[in-house]
C-alpha cells in the first residue's frame, strides 16, 4: 500500500483535497516529503510523491493525523522547534532531534499576522536550495488562503454560538433570545459544564483561550447542538438534552480528548440538569462554586458535580461570609488563634485535632503525637483563657467552621 492510498482528506468542500495536491507540489520541488499541519500539530495533508523518505516521526504523525509527542529532552527540543518557526518570518533549517530523524525544513503559514499552521519538509539527500526555499514560502501563502476558506463557515457559526451563550451567562441576554439564537426548543433540558485548568498558572487566559478553541471543535465534532463559550475563568459547554449521568461520561471524553501532555491538568464541573435557559444563571453559580473547589486541589477528581464536593463548597462560602463580616467570628477563636502566633503555643492545633475526632481524646493525641494528658490540659486552659464552651454543640459547630476555614488549618498540622 502507498501513502497515497491513506490519504483521507478532511474537509468536504474540497479544500482538504487542494491540501494534499499543495504538498505534492511542494515535494516534487523540493525532492523530499511535505507535510502541513495546523497549529495544534494536526497533520491536515502531506505529500505522496513517490520515492519520498520519510522517517518515524512522519510515519505515525500520518498514521495518527497528529504529529505525536516527544519526551523527555527530545520533547523539549520539539516543542522549541515549533516555536522558532512560528516566530520566524522566513524558512528554519532543523537538525534531527534523534538519530532515527531526518533534518528538516519548515516555514510558518501566517494570514498577515495570524499564524495558520505550518509546513515541515523533510530533507532528502540534497540540502534545500534556493528553489526549494521559495517553494515553501509561496507554499505557505497558498496553504493559509485554502486554510482560511476551509475554517470560515465553521469558525463563523462557532463564534456566533460562542457570543450567543456568553451573552446569557452575563446576564446580557434573555433566555428566549438566547433560545432562538442557539437554535434550542422551549422546554429543551440542558446542562452546563465548565472547564478550567488546575491552579493558578500566570498564562491562565491564553490556556483558556486555546482551551475554548480545543473545547469548540470537539463538542462541535461530537455533539453539534452544544454551544461553547470562554469566560474569564473557564470555558463552559451548554448541551441540550443531555442528563447529569451522560454530561459526566461526556465531560471525561473532552478532557480527554483536550489533554495535552506536559501542559496544565484539566478539571471539568458539570451542573444539574435545568429546563430552558432561565436557570442558567443558577447553573453557572453551580458550576464556579465547583471549579472553584477542585482547580485548586490537585487532589480533586477530574469531573465533579456539586454532590461530590458539597462540603468544600459550603465551606468555601462560609469563609467568604466571614471575610465580609468579620465581626461574625468567635472572639474566642480569634483570641486562641492570636496567643498561639505570639506565645507559640498551639492550642488551635488541639481544639481543632480533638472536634475532628468527635471528641475522643486518644485519638486526637495520638493525631497530634501528644500524651492523652497534654491534651486534656489544653483542652481545659482553652476553655479557662478563650471562654470556649466546648461542652456546647453550637459552639463546638462554630468553632470547628471557623477552625477548619481559617487558620486553624494550619494550626492543625503543628503538634
């Protein structure tokens, strides 16, 4: 079998096939095998000029439509790779990165300042020449104008859902105009699930960018009624029709199919199921109170509703009323914890050990690393020089949130 019989092109308009006759061109020119590839390093057509070396590399970026990940140092190579080319104006000559590669040449595709893609060449026994060189370059301004063509219907009607929902979610846009514009009956359920990257990386905005984008061609791909917008915070998907059962299967395809190696991990929070679109503001409420929990704990599942994490939830809105009415704290929590940072004690550290094990005195020594008796006898000078009731359930409740919120976290790790 040759490679021209793999080829598959990928558009119905004819642009996939215009691609492949591109890189032939391209090849025949320059006397080694071509292959362009979109900015997420898709493999959108290559050459089938016989007689053309290929090597690994190029063999499973064909197989797999996608040029695979390196690792380890040759990972990190690759990744510079791209980027000098993209940054360059012109071609980039390119040593192999492992003995099993062949060199090769590349040049940026760009409509103006916007970068498209790339093609990469692969040099054969020649080095590139002159002619090859000019090749690559009209080659690339070829691309990006069959490239445009090929992403402008789609890239339209995703952009236009993309404000319509966005809309909704800032409460610009009322339900029914929302509706309409989405294309959704009345009374159609829908879900929301929002997506972000796990802590705080400094590019946050340009991951959920690129994030958004990913996120548009997948659900477009796999569910056409969904709209996609990006927020400032995350990227959310309203599918129509779906329940939180399958949204939850759904959301870990995405994930999945979004995931880049060496790249921030992903988290997915998916809302109940609503009626119509007046309940969206609730189920974006429901949505951030989620992400908010498990992006910041590397810990947290991938995909959560807000039945999995409710107890997170809850207490991350109880600090928040806190921090907005601070006089709400108990005087004698903010006395404890107050002593213990100025006489460095850590009698915090044993309320709050002891209200995490129901009161038994054994095994919050034993948590502590303490001796039963140690323990009884900061349990009572608390009481003596903070007036914590602790014989009081409300005040054990109370205490324990406002522990368990504050600084008592930390106090509760000392011994």
């Amino acid at each position: 079998m040759t490679w021209s019989d793999l080829t598959i092109p990928d558009s119905s308009d004819g642009t996939g096939e215009e691609l492949f006759a591109l890189a032939d061109a391209i090849a025949v020119v320059i006397g080694g095998s071509v292959a362009i590839e979109d900015l997420d390093t898709r493999v959108l057509a290559y050459s089938t000029v016989p007689g053309g070396r290929i090597d690994e590399l190029r063999r499973q970026g064909i197989l797999g439509r996608r040029v695979p990940d390196q690792p380890g140092p040759q990972g990190e190579g690759q990744v510079r790779q791209y980027r000098e080319v993209l940054a360059a104006t012109g071609v980039v000559r390119l040593p192999a990165l492992a003995d099993s590669e062949l060199p090769r040449a590349a040049v940026a595709i760009r409509a103006g300042d916007l970068p498209l893609g790339t093609i990469w060449a692969i040099e054969d026994h020649n080095p590139l020449d002159a002619a090859g060189e000019h090749a690559l370059l009209d080659g690339a301004r070829t691309a990006a104008l069959h490239m445009l063509r090929r992403r402008g219907a789609a890239a339209l009607e995703l952009h236009s859902r993309d404000q319509a929902l966005r809309a909704a979610l800032d409460g610009a846009a009322p339900p029914q105009e929302t509706a309409y514009r989405l294309g959704l009956p009345a009374g159609t359920p829908v879900l929301l699930i929002g997506f972000a990257p796990a802590g705080a990386p400094p590019e946050v905005q340009a991951l959920l960018t690129r994030l958004g984008g990913d996120l548009g061609r997948h659900w477009s791909a796999v569910r056409p009624s969904a709209a996609v917008a990006t927020a400032p915070g995350a990227v959310y998907a309203l599918l129509p029709g779906e329940d939180p059962e399958s949204g939850r299967r759904l959301a870990a395809q995405a994930l999945a199919a979004v995931a880049r190696p060496r790249t921030q991990p992903l988290r997915a929070a998916l809302s109940e199921s609503a009626t119509g679109l007046s309940e969206l503001a609730e189920l974006r409420a429901e949505v951030d109170d989620v992400l908010r929990v498990t992006a910041r704990d590397p810990e947290a599942p991938a995909v959560a509703a807000l039945a999995d994490v409710h107890a997170r939830v809850l207490l991350t809105h109880l600090a928040d009323e806190l921090t907005r009415r601070p006089r709400l704290r108990h005087p004698g929590i903010e006395a404890m914890l107050e002593h213990d940072r100025t006489h460095h004690t850590h009698y915090a550290a044993s309320v709050s050990a002891w209200l995490d094990a129901v009161g038994n005195i054994s095994e919050a020594a034993s948590r502590l690393t303490i001796h039963q008796n140690t323990l009884k006898y900061r349990l009572r000078r608390s009481r003596e020089l903070f007036g914590l009731d602790l014989d009081d359930p409300d005040t054990r409740l109370s205490s324990w949130f406002q522990l368990r919120i504050g600084a008592g976290k930390a106090g509760r790790s000392q011994s």
